[in-house]
C-alpha cells in the first residue's frame, strides 16, 4: 500500500511536470532559451502578480527613497506577488478553467500569451519607474532634500530582481524539503498522503521556527549587543570630561567618568555653562545640572537607580527651580538640542537626570527590549518621584518628563492613564511618539470626532494636544489646563506611523487628507505599505528639519508651551532658537 501512495505521489508530480514543460515550452528551435527557462520555471500568473506588487511598492510613501531602498522593497514585494499570482493562478486553473472545452488554447496562442506576459511586464515596471523617479523628487523638494535622477533611478530595477530571484529560491528550497519529508513519511510508515503533507509542514515549520528564533536571532542579538558594548566603551572625538561639580562624570561625581557610556559621556559634557548661557539670555545663569548613570556605573538597575537620587542629593537638584526626567532611547541618547533648549529657557536653574538601559541603539531596543524601556522608564520616573515628594512642597521644584523616539515609550511604562500624568507631574514633552505606545494609541483612537488622525484632538485639547509644526501648539484655540501634556509628532514621521497592522489594515492617516509634507499620490496596498514605510524607518531621521523624525528646534517650542516659563514671549523663543542654531552648526549631528 506504502509503495502504491509514493507511486500515486510521484505520478501526480509527473503530470505536474509535464504541463509546466507543455506551458513553458518556447519549441525545440530554441533548446538555449527552452533549457534557461526551464531551470527559472517561473509560473506566468506570478510574473503578472510580481510586476502588480514591485509597480505598487514604487508608489510614493513617507519619505523620499533612493534607489537602493526601492530596489530592496522592490524586490521583497515582487517575491510576495509572484507568490500571491501563484496561488490565484492556481485556483483558477484548478476551479474555473477545469474541464471547458476551450481550455488550454491552441499552442500558438498559448506561447504568445506566455511572451507576451513577461515581455508586458517588464515595459510596466520600466513606465512605473520612471514616473516613480519623478513623484520621488517632488516629495524630496516638498522637504527641502536633493531629489534622485530618472537614470539613476533605473537601477532599482536590478537590484528588485536579484532580491526576488533569491527570496523565491529561498521559498522553493523550503517547498522541496518538504516534499521530500512527504515522500520519507510515506515511504517508512505508510501513511497517507494528505497526512504526510500536513505532518511535513508542521515538521518544517518548527525546525525553521527553532532556527530562527532559538540560534539566528538569539545569536545575532548576543554578537550585535556585543559590538555595541564595545562602541559603548569609546568616546565621541572632542568629548571631555566635565569638571564642573554639577556634572555627572566630573572629578566629585559619584558616577565615575568611565562608567557613563558613549552617549552619558557625550550628555554630561555637551552643553552650555553658567557664563555662556549669561551671554545669550543677557542676565546671570547658574551652572545646569546634568546627571547621568550609565550601565557600568553598579551592576543592578536598583543599585543604578538608587545612585541616580544619590547623584541628585550630591549635585542640589532638589534645590533648583526645575527638575526634568529624560527616559532615554536604547543607547541612553539625549538630544542635544532638547537638553540645551531646557537649560536656555530655564537659565541654567534646572537639573536634568537620565540614565541608560540598553547597548543597543532604538529599532533593536524596539524589537528586542521593548519591555525593558518601558521598565526602565517606570524605575526612573518613581523612584525620583518617591524622593521629590519628601521634598517641602513649597520648595519642591517643578517636575517635568521629556521624551523622544524610545525614550516616549519609556516614560509613559511609569503612567497607566493621562489622569496619572497629571497626579504626579508638572508637564511632559512627548516627540516623535512609536504607533506602539500604549497611552499614545489609547488617546489618538479617542479623539474627538471628525479630528484626523495625523493631528488628532482630544477633548477639546484641554489637558493633552498634539502638533506638526510650532504652530499647531497653541490649536485649538481652547483652554489648556496645567499640567499640560504635549506630543510633538510629524505626518511624515515613519516611526509615528509605522505599525505591523499596516500589512492588512488600511490605516485613517491613508484615508484622510494627507498631512502638510505627504504627496496625496501616497496609497495603501496590502503587504506593500508595510515594506515601503519599514524602508522609511532607516532613513527616518536623515531628512532636513520639520520633516520624518527630525524635530529640530520645534522642541524649543514644545517646552516653552509645556513649562509656560513666567515673562516668556515669543521674542525671547527666537532668542534662544537662534542660538541653538548656532550651537547646532558647530557642535555636529545630534546622533
């Protein structure tokens, strides 16, 4: 019986094979072009639903794309169509052309059409490309980027096919393994076919599933958090140790200087002193506080947090007008500009504390330790809390939570609800929020109706607001209680926006008007918007200012709307933006 089902098997797989061979068969006249083709034995419907997928990921998405990128999703997403247009050919070979009369065609026919498909194509995807070139250098000037050239942009078309050609190469060793477990479950315990089938998926399913997850991923994430401890280690050029008291790092610091990683080195010695900030703000400044804690500073998060308080006590940050919480990205980035914007507008008379928790720069963090920042954001933000409330009330400083990138995702793990925010600080500056943050998500699908969601508002913006641009602070023009919640977000920002429900999920921001520097050509295509806005998110902060994840000086703004420093006017924000500016210029990128 065993050897009769791998017979039956075998013979299936056999006229199989033959109409393959009868479908692809270009003649005897041209063995070459026969042979080549038959080794490719690419399936015709997936050619067509190839080319439907790679001219749909061309479509313009959140940020300009050069070639390199496109051709990488390009090709991604011809893979998955060519799958997909298998699968519908299959069907309707299988359940709608079966038995008619007039099927298959004469063969003349059936080889014309089987030119003709490829040959279409291929002029598709090279007219899809080069009115792709142009929507790609109108997104590049609506932000202010040089723009790609149409010839340039044609390589794209070489690099998509190489990335297919190997992802369906990948796709049918799978498919042969598989058959060949189907065979071996027939053939050694006779059991039936459709039961082989389904045992010989499971079977490659797990063991693939077992590789992934219990060998690549595990391995590759210990040799990635490996590099970049050793990166942790070293130290920006021209990055000094502070020798001022108020520093982390400094020579009176509890927090020794090699201890604070690459990223607390770069915070606690970046920034403006007493005199500078005397300079520009034209009246006397104190020292700012800086404090930092880095992973090598004790061997335990309680042990790292409780020298956080301690650094604080030391430093007299209790005694400060304002004390700022910096729940950090993977790596314990601050920018640059928030920090030197709070010290500016303050004069020096705050203190800022944050601390790292993590190796690994954000989008690892984002995958690999998305718990742990939110964790980590909890144990900062309670902690300093716990000891800001023993603190007289009358003399408490004004407590204030800023986040970026990760880093919002970090400070919000420390509140269940924005009536939390309130009961336990004076304000939070939130920007470029992850789709994944919970509160985040929780107060953008209960905004008020008719409010899209690229610049949602909730409640009439009476305790939390959202904004683009620094003038869509102060909208609505409506009441805005204290403490006030702020999120700072772009509607070209791919880490706002990006989210695994985009693969089947038409998102509002795709059905709305688009966003003030989103071209209106951009669509939705199951699969595809996924892969285009997952390429955004590498270049996510390499476009000008005001646009993707790059806020600029519009945090300025943010805090100033945040805090409602007393006196402040609007001239005094151009002040101090100016001198950012100039700050910004000579002390390089902020990452």
């Amino acid at each position: 019986m065993a050897a009769a089902q791998v017979d039956r098997l075998a013979l299936i797989e056999a006229r199989q094979g033959q109409i393959i061979a009868a479908v692809t068969d270009f003649g005897g006249r041209h063995p070459l072009t026969a042979r080549v083709w038959g080794w490719l034995s690419l399936d015709f419907t997936g050619i067509a639903g190839a080319a439907l997928f790679f001219c749909w990921s061309l479509s313009p998405s959140l940020l300009p794309r050069d070639w390199l990128f496109q051709g990488l999703i390009g090709g991604i997403n011809a893979a998955i169509g060519y799958g997909v247009g298998c699968v519908v050919g299959w069907a309707v070979a299988r359940f709608l052309l079966a038995g008619r009369p007039w099927w298959p065609p004469p063969l003349p026919v059936l080889r014309a059409i089987k030119v003709a498909v490829p040959v279409a194509a291929a002029l598709a995807c090279i007219v899809a490309l080069a009115q792709a070139a142009g929507q790609q250098r109108e997104l590049a000037a609506l932000m202010g980027a040089e723009g790609t050239t149409t010839t340039g942009y044609l390589r794209t078309s070489v690099l998509a096919v190489a990335v297919a050609m190997l992802l369906i190469a990948t796709w049918r060793g799978f498919r042969d393994i598989w058959r060949w477990i189907t065979r071996l479950l027939m053939r050694r315990t006779g059991m039936p076919p459709g039961l082989a089938r389904t045992l010989a998926v499971l079977v490659v399913v797990l063991v693939t599933f077992m590789l992934i997850d219990g060998v690549l991923l595990r391995g590759a994430y210990a040799v990635v958090n490996s590099a970049f401890s050793l990166q942790d280690a070293s130290t920006r050029p021209g990055v000094e140790q502070p020798l001022n008291p108020e520093k982390s790092g400094s020579p009176e610091s509890l927090a020794p200087w090699e201890t604070l990683g690459f990223e607390g080195r770069n915070f606690v010695s970046r920034g403006m002193d007493a005199d500078e900030l005397s300079r520009i703000n034209g009246e006397p400044a104190e020292e700012p506080i800086r404090v930092y804690v880095g992973l090598d500073t004790a061997d335990t998060p309680e042990a790292r947090v409780d020298l956080v308080v301690d650094e604080l006590e030391r430093t007299g940050a209790f005694d400060r007008s304002a004390l700022v919480l910096i729940p950090t990205t993977g790596t314990g980035w601050v920018n640059p500009t928030a920090a030197q914007a709070m010290e500016l507008v303050h004069n020096g008379d705050l203190a800022m504390v944050a601390w790292q928790y993590s190796y690994l720069p954000s989008w690892i963090s984002f995958l690999a330790d998305r718990e742990k920042a939110a964790d980590a954001g909890r144990m900062l933000i309670d902690r300093v809390h716990e000891r800001w409330l023993q603190v007289p009330e009358d003399r408490r400083p004004e407590l204030y939570v800023y986040g970026e990138s990760l880093g919002t995702q970090s400070g919000e793990g420390a509140f269940d609800t924005l009536a939390a925010i309130r009961e336990t600080v004076d304000g939070v500056l939130w920007v470029g929020p992850p789709n994944s943050n919970r509160l985040w998500g929780q107060l953008v699908a209960r905004r008020d109706p008719g409010t899209p969601e690229v610049e949602p508002v909730y409640a009439d913006g009476l305790v939390v607001r959202f904004a683009d641009e620094r003038e869509d602070i102060d909208e609505p023009d409506t009441q805005w209680l204290s403490p006030r919640v702020l999120y700072i977000q772009h509607a070209s920002d791919p880490v706002v926006w990006w989210s695994p429900d985009l693969l089947f999920t038409r998102p509002d921001w795709l059905s709305e008007p688009p966003g003030p520097d989103r071209l209106p050509e951009m669509r939705w295509f199951p699969v595809v918007t996924f892969w285009q806005v997952t390429a955004d998110l590498t270049n996510a902060a390499g476009v000008p200012d005001g646009h993707g994840h790059n806020y600029g000086t519009t945090i300025l703004d943010g805090w100033v709307a945040v805090t409602q420093p007393e006196g402040w006017t609007d001239a005094d924000t151009e002040r101090v933006r100016i001198a950012l500016d100039a700050a910004r210029k000579t002390q390089g990128p902020e990452k």
